[in-house]
C-alpha cells in the first residue's frame, strides 16, 4: 500500500507559491526523510496532509483514500485517515501545568481509548521516552528535550500506521538523538511508516530508507540515499584515493590524477575505473595496497540540489 501520494498540489500565499506542483509518493513501511531548505515548503506539505492547510490544486490520498482535491477535502476519508496517523510539529504548545500521565490521558481521550488501555499505553510510552520517572512532575518544568521526547510519547498514543514528524530532534542531546533515531527504527520494525522532515541531514542518511528533496515547493529528487549516492558519482565523477607498493607513472592515461604523496594517489574519472586501475598499476610493474572510493555525503549532494 501507498501511505501518502501527493500529486501536483499547489499552495500560494498572497503573492508567494509554497507549493508548485509537488508529487511526492510514500510506501508503506519505509522511513522517508524530507528535506529542503528553509522556505522550500516542507511545513506547508505536513499541514496539507493533515489538513489543516487548504491547498488551492492537486490531489491527496492516505492509506489509498484520496482526501483532498482541487481545493476541497473529503472530510468523511480526512477523519478517518487522521485516526491512523501520529503527528508530531516542530513547534507545539504543551499544557504547563498538567504532568506527563494527564497529558496523554487527555489524548488518549481524544481518540476514544479506553480508560485501561490508556493507562497502560501511557506507561510503556512514558517508559520508552525515559520519561516515567518524572511522570507526576509539571510540564513547566521540562527541558526542551523532555518536551520533545514527550511530544513523540503523544504522537504514538493511539498506535498510529503513519508516524508524520516534523523536525522532531530539535533541541535533544546527542545520547537523546540515539535514543530518538532507536525509536523511529523501532517503529519500522513494527509496521510503522515514518515521514520526518529535518534539515540536519546526518540524521536522516543514517536512519531513512528514502529521502525526497523539495526545493522552491517542488521535488527535485526521490529516492534511496544508496541509489542517489550512486547516480551523484555517475554525474560527477568518481574519486578513488589508492596507495601503491612503488611510485607509478599516469602519463599515458587520461585519468586526472593527483599525486598525494611518492606512492599515495587521487584519481577522478567520469566512471567507475577501479578494475581498470588495477590492470594499469600491474602494468606498471607495481600493485594498489589500499583503494577507496570517495562517497559524497548526503549534505554535499543536497547543497549541490540546493544551488
């Protein structure tokens, strides 16, 4: 099943598109990172799922159900979807003066679950965001990484399909942000589907299957971080550092090479030569030692997207 499908939606504000016939499709099961840079229209595709802002073309579907097109939404299909759908915003209003357990009695309310049953998924939730020891203490007293991490608690409480995660690491520590990623992993291994945005693009090359870019409110590019890694190095070239038992001779090919020291190379070629290299070094009388090829990060490939 296809969990989100997006199709040439468009959002303008005043003179501004947010949105520019963005299409964009998530399957079922997958972590998908969502990048962009500021401005690209990232919050605005959360809420338009969410339906909580209207778009003005294009079509929406959850779960198979299309809930939105050319302007209006079904709100019968909307309903419906958002019960099966966790979201948790970048920027969220938690009741100060409530503790962490009445928090998500009052959401688990929402949702109609049963009072026993919202007692216990509150517990294992708690438990599982390392909040359970301070489960009867004010939320006017919680650090912003305890807020972040009790805002995950509550987009998980009615046991949602689709976990939709807008910039959900902000402010959290490094040992939270290990905790943090552990639980989206988790999530997926139980069947869960996971659409974050973020902008601190380590955190989603480590963690997501997919990855879309969107830029300017369209998508530029969606797919596996492995398969866009590896049509970068088609594109650009690939950089392969080799280290030699003896000094080689590169004058008769027409590899750009740059020595890196008597017996330590850098070789840029339009293709993937390392069967090549190795023939040639033989050819010279020497062998490679040590061969690597240069992967571009997820951060340089994006910046090449952004520009």
């Amino acid at each position: 099943m296809v969990m989100i499908t997006v199709e040439n939606l468009v959002k303008v504000y005043k003179d501004t598109k947010a949105l520019d016939g963005l299409n964009l499709s998530v399957p079922n099961g997958v972590i998908y990172g969502f990048l962009g840079p500021n401005g690209a229209g990232k919050s605005t595709t959360i809420l338009s799922l969410l339906g909580l802002v209207l778009p003005q073309e294009g079509r929406i579907a959850l779960f198979g159900e299309e809930v939105f097109r050319d302007g209006t939404f079904n709100e019968s299909n909307l309903v419906k979807a958002k019960a099966r759908i966790g979201y948790m915003p970048e920027h969220a209003t938690l009741w100060e003066f409530l503790t962490p357990l009445q928090t998500l009695n009052i959401i688990g309310k929402a949702f109609k679950i049963p009072k026993e049953e919202r007692e216990k998924r509150a517990e294992e939730l708690l438990k599982l965001v390392n909040l359970w020891e301070v489960r009867n203490k004010k939320v006017g007293k919680f650090s912003k990484g305890m807020r972040q991490r009790l805002l995950l608690a509550q987009a998980l409480i009615n046991d949602p399909e689709l976990l939709i995660l807008d910039e959900p690491m902000t402010g959290l520590d490094p040992k939270g942000i290990a905790e943090f990623k552990e639980i989206i992993r988790e999530q997926k291994k139980a069947g869960k589907t996971v659409f974050f945005s973020s902008h601190i693009l380590a955190h989603v090359e480590e963690i997501c299957d997919t990855v879309g870019v969107i830029v300017k409110g369209r998508l530029v590019l969606e797919d596996s971080i492995e398969n866009i890694k590896r049509e970068f190095l088609r594109k650009a070239g690939y950089t392969i550092i080799i280290e030699t038992n003896r000094p080689v001779d590169w004058s008769s090919t027409a590899w750009n090479v740059t020595p890196l020291g008597e017996r330590k190379y850098r070789v840029v070629a339009p293709e993937d030569i390392r069967e090549e290299l190795h023939d040639y070094v033989a050819s010279q009388g020497a062998k490679i030692l040590t061969m690597q090829v240069k992967e571009p990060s997820l951060e340089e490939i994006f910046l090449k997207l952004v520009e």
